[in-house]
C-alpha cells in the first residue's frame, strides 16, 4: 500500500474516483532529470518515493532524521537534510517537486523551495495547507488517495525482481504481538515497514 500510494503521486494515478480534497483528478508530473525533494524519507512511503524518483532519473534530496542518513544514502539519495539540525526550506530552493509524506498542516512551508511550474504533493491531504498560495506562485499543488490496483502492483513486483525496488524492514512481529507493533509504531521514526508474520 505504501509503494502504491508514492506510484500514484509520481508515476500513474491509475483510477479517476472522485478526490474530495480537490475538484480535479491528481496527475504525477515528469521526473526525468528534475529536483526532487522527499520529505519522511525513510518512512514506509518515503522510501518507496525516493526510490521511484531515483529510478526515473530524479535529483533528490532526503528530508529525514540523523539516524537515516546512510539508509538513505543505501538507497542513492543525493542529498540528506537531517530536519533536526537544518530546516530544509531555509536551504533548499529552485526545486521542481516536493513529495510531502507528512503533509497536512505543515505543508504550505515547501512552498517556497519550489520554482514556478514546480509541484507540492503532500502524501496526508487532509488539512492540507498552502493550495490557494501554490496557485498564486504558479505552483501545482495536488494530493491522492491509493486505491488498490493489481495492474500496478504487476508492474511493480518486475522491478523488486529486476532488484530496481526493494522494502526496507522496520521491525517484525508475529500477529498474536501485533499489539507491540503499534506500540513500535507510536514510537515513530520508523525506517521502511514494520512486519506482521503469520504462521
Ligand atoms: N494519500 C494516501 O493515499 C496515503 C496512503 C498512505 C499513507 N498516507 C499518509 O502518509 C503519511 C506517511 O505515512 P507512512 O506510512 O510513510 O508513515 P511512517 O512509515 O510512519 O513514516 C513517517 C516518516 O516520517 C519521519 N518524520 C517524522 N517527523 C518528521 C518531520 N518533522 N520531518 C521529516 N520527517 C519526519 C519519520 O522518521 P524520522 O522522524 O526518524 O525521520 C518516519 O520515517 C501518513 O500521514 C499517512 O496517513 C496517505
């Protein structure tokens, strides 16, 4: 869910149901060669984004906590802002895309990192801040929300085979723990995906 949430921001919607945050459907925008900043980088969908940019060819820079620098540096970001120390849009500019995965009400500060014709897409919409700005500047400003789709996922399993994507593991509980992996979860600062193993 998390790979197909960032493939619906960045590379194909893939359905046309109806977005009760914005009137017009969401369309991903070109990567090829662009300046991509992914903000929760090391996050369940952060890390699928930042994949996806820099397997089109993206320049991109990772927003996330010092302890993922080298994770995201594994994972061949160009660039690491540890927002503990850096305030990213204080030293970012000129920026063709920022994929938001904390999003919300936080969201409207990227907009000044961003070029006219650049692009905000914050991954939680809800209570999404800076659209009618973004519109004044030029910039598009648009949020999806995943449905599931086996085409996608069919295309998707041939780049984990081609070892294009792969999932980073958080952690891994068996179900009868599931409890505790809420609890890891509440903790935040979470590094891919947290596992639920049945047997
Ligand atoms: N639109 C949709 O269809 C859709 C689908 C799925 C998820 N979502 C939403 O997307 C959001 C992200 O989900 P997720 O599963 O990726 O969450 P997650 O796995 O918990 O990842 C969040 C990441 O953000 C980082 N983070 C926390 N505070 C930060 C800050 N101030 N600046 C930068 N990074 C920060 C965390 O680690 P560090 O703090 O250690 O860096 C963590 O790696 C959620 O709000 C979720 O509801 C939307």
């Amino acid at each position: 869910m998390s790979l197909l949430t960032a493939w619906q921001f960045m590379i194909d919607q893939g359905h046309d149901v109806p977005n009760p945050l914005q009137p017009n459907q969401h369309q991903p925008v070109p990567l090829e060669g662009k300046r991509v900043l992914v903000n929760g980088a090391a996050g369940g969908v952060g890390h699928f984004a930042v994949q996806l940019a820099k397997w089109k060819g993206a320049y991109v820079i990772a927003v996330a906590s010092g302890k993922h620098e080298r994770f995201l540096g594994d994972l061949g970001v160009d660039k690491f802002i540890d927002y503990t120390k850096t305030i990213p849009e204080e030293v970012v500019h000129g920026l063709d895309l920022v994929i938001d995965s904390i999003g919300g009400p936080t969201t409207r500060r990227f907009l000044r990192t961003l070029k006219p014709g650049g692009a905000l897409f914050p991954v939680f919409g809800l209570g999404a801040t800076g659209r009618e700005e973004a519109e004044k500047l030029g910039i598009v400003f648009s949020t999806t929300q995943v449905r599931s789709n086996g085409r996608q996922l069919a295309e998707i399993g041939k780049l984990f085979d081609k070892g294009t994507l792969r999932t980073a593991i958080d952690s891994t509980f068996s179900l009868s723990d599931a409890q505790k992996a809420h609890q890891r979860a509440a903790r935040g600062n979470i590094q891919g995906k947290i596992v639920l193993t049945v047997h």
